[in-house]
C-alpha cells in the first residue's frame, strides 16, 4: 500500500507547487480536477484508472479527469517549464546538473495510471510496465575529480 500524501511530510510543500502551477488552468473546475488528478496518483488508491482516481476524489464519475487530459485548454509545455523551474528552485546549484533516473516496474494489468507495452532493460523484452522517476543532484566535486551524487536537496520530499 503507498503512503497517504495528505499525511506526509511534503503535504504542504505539495499544494504549494500545485497553487504554482494551477495558473496553467484558465479555469478554477479544470484546476480543481488537475489537483485531485494529481492527489489520486500519489495517494493510496490500489489500481490508479480513471474511475479509482475519481472515485478518491470524490466525483461520481470520471469524465471531468478524462476531460482535464483529453479536452482541457492547458499547455502541457508551460506546466513543464513551471515544474523545470520548480526543480532548478528546489535543486539547483550554480556547478551542478539535475539527474532523472527512471525506474521501470513490471506490471500484469492494463488499467493502472502509466502502465504500456514498452521495453523494459531488466527485463529484456518487451513487457507491461509502468515508470518511476528519481530525482538526483549531482555537483562535481572539483574540475580533476568525478562528479558525485550528493546527499542533500529536496523536491517534493525525494531526496536528492
């Protein structure tokens, strides 16, 4: 079972980014349903499918979250120059570089948030399988040395 969000330690720092980015979303039902989307995916629902993810938040049906991904007028690339922003904010150092290490779980369904047919290194062939990203910041240590992962930053309480 994944842990509840609205009990974590990164609950506040969570909404805050969501206030950041909600401006994305010309309207306040498109922002509400981009926050409970997002509440879904990171909260304690078993299978992550519409209906589930809906049913968390509180909608007697999914077709408000599937309108948010399929017909909302929202610019997928603003969002992720604000979440790129966010990052740099969070992780940023003027010497340093910002990993992401993505992460592949097998799956046996189809109806989990993420899940598709793709090739997966662990492996070795194609499978179902849904990824998990890593957040890393790296600074080298001195322009004659490697660079090496440091044990200190935060975004969104993933240790970096």
């Amino acid at each position: 079972m994944e842990p509840d969000i609205e009990a974590g330690p990164w609950a506040s720092e969570l909404e805050s980014l969501l206030l950041r980015v909600g401006k994305r979303f010309g309207r306040i039902e498109p922002r509400r349903r981009m926050q409970d989307y997002v509440h879904g995916l990171l909260g304690p629902i078993g299978r992550k499918n519409s209906w589930q993810l809906a049913e968390h938040a509180g909608h007697a049906t999914p077709y408000g979250l599937q309108r948010l991904l399929n017909g909302a007028t929202w610019s997928a690339d603003d969002l992720r120059d604000d979440l790129q922003t966010y990052g740099a904010e969070k992780l940023g150092e003027d010497d340093g570089v910002l990993i992401l290490d993505d992460t592949a779980f097998i799956k046996k369904g189809t109806t989990s948030a993420g899940v598709q047919r793709q090739y997966s290194g662990t492996a070795g062939t194609c499978i179902q399988i849904t990824v998990r990203v890593d957040l890393w910041r790296v600074r080298r240590l001195a322009s004659h040395e490697p660079s090496a992962v440091q044990g200190c930053g935060r975004a969104l309480g993933v240790a970096a």
